[in-house]
C-alpha cells in the first residue's frame, strides 16, 4: 500500500480533526501530545493501550514513559513525515474507553 506524504494543509485539516481531545500539536514534523496521569501504573496502562492499537494498525509511534506521564510523537517512518496513519492512531487512542487521563 502506497502511503502518502500529508501537505501542510491536509496536515492542518488533520489536526482539526482532533480538536475535541486538546493538547495534540505538530512539533519538529511529528504530531505530538503529552498525557498526565494520576499514577505511574496508569501512564504504563496507557502506554501498552497504546502499542496494542498501534500493533494492530502496524503503525508504531515514538513513546517516552516516565512518571505520571507519556509523551506520544508519531511520524510514518516509512515516508518521513506525517501521513493520515498517524492522525487514525490518535483518533484511535482518543476514541479508547479503556483509560482516562488523570
């Protein structure tokens, strides 16, 4: 499957898509978020919520764990850059009644 490079446009009309979350930005070309939890189990809960989603779409983003918070940043590697790929696995992790931020 062809995977696309996003303009900076589509990358716009993109991140307008995910309005309703809060708190996701494109930084250094990656579309990036920091989640806060209220313990540190909770941030790894989420963390693993995060590669089972991202394993089934075979798309995997860059994640840092530390206390009480995770910080997601994702880019399609394959491509360099931000595609459609990388908003669906935001969508999809937003979309997820399995955890709640803290």
């Amino acid at each position: 499957m062809k995977i696309d490079k996003l303009s900076e446009n589509q990358a716009e009309a993109e991140m307008a898509s995910l309005k309703n979350w809060g708190g996701w930005r494109i930084e250094k070309g990656e579309l990036t978020k920091e989640f806060h939890f209220a313990t540190y189990l909770e941030g790894v809960r989420f963390a693993v919520l995060v590669a089972e989603h991202a394993e089934k779409m075979n798309h995997h983003p860059d994640l840092t764990l530390s206390w009480r918070r995770v910080v997601f940043r994702a880019k399609t590697h394959r491509v360099g850059a931000l595609t459609k790929l990388d908003f669906d696995l935001a969508k999809r992790i937003e979309e997820s009644s399995r955890w709640k931020v803290g």
